[in-house]
RNA sequence: GGUCCCUUCGUCUAGUGGUUAGGACGCUGGCCUUUCACGCCGGAAACACGGGUUCGAUCCCCGUAGGGACCGCCA
C-alpha cells in the first residue's frame, strides 16, 4: 500500500509555523516511502476564509519547497460529496434531523456550566423523527452509545481510548445545509484515499468521533499520528495578535515573515524539523537526509517552545554551506530593498562569500554590503568616535599615498602596502586597519581590512579615506 | 469544571533497569587574530515532586503538582 498524506489548512490566515510543521512532516513522510502529499483547502467557513488567504498558503509552501503532488482540493467544490455522505447516513438512520435553536443550546450549554457539569447535547431530538417539512433543522450524527469505548493507536501519542458516553451527536450539516468539518475531513479522506492523518495535538480530541463517522460510512479508519504543539518563546500558545511582541524577539508566527527577515527556506525546515523530532544528536540535515531520515518514531511527545536564537544560529549555519548562486537569487530582493544590487560575476561572489559567515540573516548580510554598492550608508557614531582620532591621520596619509601608487590593485598589492606603510611608521597593523575599516564600511566590523579594500576598488576607498582625513582633523 | 495529552540543563533534545546522564542553541573562560565572525579548547547548567515494584530506578506502575488541548450551526 503506498502511502497517502495531505495537508490540510483552512484559510482563515497565514499558514503559521505550526501548520509549516505539519506540512513538512507529511512532506517528509511522503517523500521518505514515495507516496502521494496531497494539499487540501478547508474553506467551508465562508464567513472567515479569504482568497489572500489562500494565496499566502500556497506561497508559503512554495517558499518551503514543500511541493504537492494533488490538489490543491477546495471543499467548497465539493458540497456534493458531503451532501451524498449526509444523504446515506440519514437514510440509514446514522443521522437525524434536530430543530433545536442556537438560542436553546447556548441556554443548556450554560446552565451546565453554571451546575459545574460537562455540556454534552442532550440528543433532544434525537428519536424525535423530525422530517424536512420546510421547518429549519440542523443535521446531526446518531453517536453509538453501545460499542463501548473508541480505541486506536496514535502514531505519536500511542494508545488513546475514548469512552463513548462522552461523545455527543455532533452537527454534520448547518441550517444552511452547509456541512462542517468532522464531516467533511472524514469524507474527502476515505474519498482521497488517505493513509495517514498527521496534524496538529489540538485535533487528537476529534478524532475519536471521526472514527465513529469512518465507521458509520462504513469506511476504514487511517492511520493517526499527532503532532505536538509548538509554543511561543513565552511558553504560551501561539498567538496572531501577539505579533507585535514576538518581533522584538526575532519571531514571527507567520511561516513567511521569515522570508522577509531574510532566512532561508531549507533553515526554517531544518530548525522546525529539529523541533519534535530528532535523530540522534545531529542537528544539521540536509533536504535529502530529512527525507531519508524521517520517520514516525522520532517524534516526541511534548509541545516545545519556538527559539529564534537557534533558528539564526542555524540559518547562519546553512548560509555558510549555500551555493553562491542560491544566496545571491535570495539576496537580491534584500538588496533592492535597501536601493542596491550586486554586481554581476566574480565580484558579486567575492562580496557574498566575505560577509556569508559573518551574518545570521540575509537580511543582515544585506546591511554589510551597502557601503561597497553605495555611497549612501550609515557611519556608526560610536565606531567614528572610537577609531577616527588625529593620532590615526598620519597613518592613513600614508596609506593613502601608497595605494594612489598601486597600478595593479588586487589583494596582494593591498596587503603589500598596508604591510610597508606600518613598517616605515613603526606603528601596528590594528592601528592602521581600525580606521580605514570605520572609514569605508562606517562600522568597526568587517572582513580582513586587506579584502576590504581590495573589494571596494581603488577609487572609492581613495574617496573615503580622504573624507576620513578631515574627519579626523 | 469534564475529558484527553504532556513533563531530562534557560531552550531544542539523546539516552538506559546499573552511564562521570550525551549533543546543540544560548551564556561564559581561553586560543586564533587587523575588527567582527568562523574555527578550536574549556566551564556553569537537567532527570518536577511523593509513593510503590526491584538488589538497584531518570527509565516500569500509581498518585500529586505544573503546563497544554478540546468541550461551536470554527477548522
């Protein structure tokens, strides 16, 4: 039997990191045993469901190269499927018709709240025999009450068993005619031919009534697996509203938001790979070992906190090993947004490969080369105050003319003349390399001062050394 | 409140009925060095608590505490 996973976000909102994860692991283990990922779109909400939504979905799992094989599959194409399901299990008697009122439910559910007791629908109109008379009904599953208990082996979680008393006849079918989401999960599942059911903790509550709705069409229950829950750096439960919050932290709950921030894709799966499961005590994989490696079993159990200062030591990580061409198509739109762009060929890659490790982000890699695009950047004030002192003035004047003397100016005759003018001045290379650094990044952090100056060109580290000069005057 | 799930360094985690409880991020001391970063070497840092089973429990069982999810004509 080859396996069948989907995907299966509503699309109320972004796809946040959690839903990423899910995704991912039923990426993985479709692509670990070559079976079919299948992405499926809950949009039976029509009150909350959006196209941007859909679109930023969509988008985000591009980004992820999370690749699907069918689909995207929308339910509300697919009203007919539910209605055919509703259809049969009411002419089987595995459904009726219940006229009870919004109004008269909230009623009960508060009085059983008010009483300190579980709210459970009292099945009212259970054995009522309504019929379709034209008066507004709502339809619900007849949940057995005689099978005993609901028991199934969860992938991750092991054995759950559900006491059936405890499982009230939910609503398959709103006023509108509208079917809901029990209902519809159970159908295009059996009707897609899924194998394997992996999302998210908070559904591991659902599916004991699911198997009861898989039984009643007289279907096979899939294979469960549930995730567990990814929280916020607070160890709270992730929240959309809080966005505000976690970006002072460098986090984000929008999976795409970290495009903007400048990771790379492969490190946000790397890290939420990382999350939950594990293999061994190797924490760097590539997309083809994932794939390999993935399994099942190693996922864990507890929910686990989201920490950004890994993500951009991983990220950091990933940039080092990245092929230039991959770092540069990424870049670039960090770059425009600053104004700037790469130069074509080995020049652009000499830029890329000096700043690589040195950045956690694209985003901050973009910053660093600014000053060699442009003459439009940043002096840090405290790095001007620090290293652009008179004592450093002859120093720099020497150097100055030194290098107005290179014909050729590679990295050797740079170095050549660093090295001979803090020779002739008696001085040391730190007194020289400190200034000339603040003087053509603005920053007192950079790569090698020889590669610097070398990547900078002649004519525009000339120019800024002597703005420097009078700087220092 | 009811039901269900979870609990190893601050965080992500490995791990076994007998280990100096391992790795990674972060923090920190040092080396390297023209700065930063990378790299390398070192350090602090965990089995939630209480019972039981056992010669022996971090590991198995039961409680307690803490955390989470669900309890919708949302998904």
């Amino acid at each position: 039997m080859t396996i069948r996973v989907r995907f299966a976000p509503s699309p109320t909102g972004y796809l946040h990191i959690g839903g990423a994860r899910t995704a991912l692991f039923n990426w993985l283990l479709a692509r670990r045993h070559g079976g079919a990922f299948i992405l499926r779109i809950e949009d039976t909400d029509r009150e909350r469901s959006t196209p941007e939504a859909i679109e930023q979905i969509l988008e985000s799992l591009r980004w992820l190269e999370l690749d699907w094989d069918e689909g995207p599959f929308f339910q509300t194409q697919r009203i007919d499927l539910y209605r055919e399901a509703i259809g049969k299990l009411l002419d089987s008697g595995m459904a009726y018709l219940c006229r009870c009122t919004p109004g008269e439910l909230d009623a009960k559910r508060e009085r059983a709240r008010r009483e300190k007791r579980t709210y459970l629908y009292d099945g009212a109109c259970r054995d009522a025999g309504h019929s379709d008379d034209g008066t507004p009904y709502v339809v619900r599953f007849r949940s057995s009450h005689t099978a005993g208990d609901v028991v199934f082996e969860d992938g991750v979680v092991g054995l759950i068993r559900k006491s059936e008393q405890e499982l009230d006849d939910l609503i398959m079918a709103r006023t509108d005619g509208t079917p809901t989401y029990n209902l519809c999960v159970v159908v295009d599942d059996v009707e897609m031919g899924i194998t394997h059911v992996i999302r998210g903790m908070d559904h591991l509550n659902n599916t004991p009534r699911q198997i009861q709705i898989y039984r009643a069409l007289g279907a096979e229950p899939p294979k469960f697996a549930h995730l567990p829950m990814i929280h916020g750096p607070d160890g709270r439960k992730l929240s959309k509203r809080r966005d505000a919050e976690y970006r002072a932290q460098g986090f984000a709950v929008s999976a795409l938001e970290y495009r903007e921030m400048g990771y790379l894709p492969h490190a946000l799966v790397n890290y939420l790979a990382r999350l939950g499961w594990a293999h061994g005590d190797q924490e760097v994989f590539s997309r083809q070992e994932l794939v390999e490696l993935f399994s099942l079993e190693g996922v864990g159990r507890s929910a686990a906190l989201f920490d950004a200062k890994k993500l951009r030591w991983l990220n950091q990580t990933t940039m080092k090993s990245a092929s230039h061409e991959d770092l540069r198509e990424r870049l670039a739109p960090h770059l425009a947004g600053k104004g700037v762009s790469l130069p074509a060929g080995e020049a652009g890659q000499r830029l890329v490969d000096a700043h690589r490790e040195r950045s956690s982000t694209l985003e901050e890699m973009a910053l660093f080369l600014v000053p060699y695009l442009s003459d439009e950047f940043e002096f840090d004030a405290k790095a001007v105050k620090k290293h652009l002192k008179p004592a450093a003035a002859p120093l720099v004047q020497a150097l100055i003319t030194k290098l107005e003397e290179l014909r050729e100016f590679g990295l050797q005759e740079v170095e050549t003349a660093f090295r001979a003018v803090v020779e002739e001045q008696g001085s040391k290379l730190g007194k020289l390399a400190q200034p000339v650094r603040v003087a053509l990044t603005g920053r007192s952090r950079s790569p090698g001062i020889f590669e610097v100056v070398w990547m900078m060109g002649k004519e525009r580290s000339l120019e800024r050394l002597q703005s420097a000069l009078v700087e220092m005057a």
